[in-house]
C-alpha cells in the first residue's frame, strides 16, 4: 500500500512538473511574439549621413495657417558645436529657406534674407532682417502673429535664448502688418503651438517608415523636443 501511495506521488510531482515547463515554455513564447519590431528602415549612407548631424525642431504654419506646427531638420553637427549664435543663425535660415515636409506652410516671406548672426545678450536673441520681412509679408493679425513666434518659438529651444527681437535693416520697426509692433523682445508662446500634430519630418532625411507608424512621428522624434543640440 506504502509502494502504491509513493508512486502515486511521484507521478503527481512529475505531472505537476510537466506542466510548469510548459507554462513556461508558453511565456516565453508570448515574450518573443511582444518584442517590438523596427518602425524604420535605413540604409547605411543615411546613417553615416545622420551621424555628422544634429536634429533641430522649427517651427512652420499649418495648411490653415492657424497653429505653429514643429518640423525636425538636421542641421552639420559642425555648425552646432560652433556656439549658440551661430546654430541659432543657422536655424533662422532655415526658417527662411522654409519646410520640407508636406502640409506645412512657410510664414517668412520669400526674398527675405538674414543680415548679420543672430547675437544673443542676456539669453534675448537678437535677429536682423531685411526688409523684406516687413514689405512682403501678406497682413493679417494672426497670420503675422504666427510669422513671429514661429522665430520665437524656433529660437527658444536651444537654452541660451528666452527671449527674441526682431530688428528690420538694423532697426527697430514698431509698425509690423498693422498690428504687431516689434519694439519689444518676445517670450515663447506654447499657445499658438497645434499640439495635437507631432513631429512633421521631411523624406530627405533618408529613414522610410513601415506600415502602422505614426505618419508625423515616423521615427520617434519627439524624444528631442526640450532638448538642447548644443549638450
């Protein structure tokens, strides 16, 4: 009866085990079906192209001209590590140059050149236009409110800038689209931001999202907004 008893218990131990190593088997199963899977594809030139660049975020309208909405651009991580002044320069030309990506609208209007560097005194950026930016620009409160901030807001990443005036021909302007006067520094403003589109990134960059990516985030950019290129 005793031989009957251990036997039985034996079996029950070797069933009990059985069953744990597939439960086992059965999560690691389950773990290897939820490993993630690149959300991009990149061939080895844009990675080496990537590697000497720096992201930046500007900021552009959006097709209804209404919000601010945020464009990643690279910009030779040479330039960047050159000092504030010259990577926000670069910056304010590519502003000026415009965006890349698609339903995204200039606001500087074209013609429009940067006289000098931009120069930053008591973390206030001081940008100097052509007057261009004055005689070209269309009107309209909103549209020139846009126009401004989208400098303002562009320049106030980097950690050196908190405030940005803007100076036409190396003066103040007080008169800007009839509504606006310049003959004041500007704060960022999040307010005009669109907050519900992501980052918009052109197709130049070289990185071709797969099926089911977010198509204003394609690569996770957000990661970089607060971030400063110059760290």
């Amino acid at each position: 009866m005793k031989k009957l008893i251990r036997l039985f218990a034996m079996c029950m131990i070797l069933i009990l085990l059985l069953c744990s190593c597939g439960k086992n088997k059965g999560v690691d199963e389950q773990e290897e079906d939820l490993t993630p899977t690149s959300s991009l594809s990149i061939d080895e030139k844009a990675a080496a192209a990537l590697s000497e660049k720096v992201p930046v975020i500007l900021y552009f309208s959006d097709e209804q001209q209404t919000k601010l909405v945020k464009e990643i651009r690279y910009v030779d991580i040479a330039e960047a590590k050159k000092g504030a002044e010259v990577l926000a320069s670069v910056m304010v030309k590519e502003l000026i140059k415009g965006p890349k990506a698609d339903k995204v609208k200039p606001l500087i209007p074209e013609g429009t050149n940067l006289r000098g560097p931009v120069k930053i005194e008591d973390r206030v950026a001081t940008v100097d236009f052509t007057k261009e930016f004055v005689e070209k620009h269309p009107g309209g409160e909103t549209l020139a409110e846009l126009t401004i901030y989208s400098i303002v807001n562009t320049l106030t990443e980097l950690k050196d800038i908190e405030r940005v005036k803007i100076i036409i021909n190396g003066k103040e302007t007080k008169n800007f689209a009839g509504k606006i006067k310049l003959d004041t520094d500007f704060p960022r403003n999040d307010a005009v931001v669109d907050k519900e589109v992501g980052l918009a990134v052109p197709e130049e960059v070289g990185l071709t999202p797969v099926d089911g990516v977010n198509e204003y985030d394609p690569v996770g950019l957000s990661e970089y907004e607060g971030e400063d290129p110059l760290e």
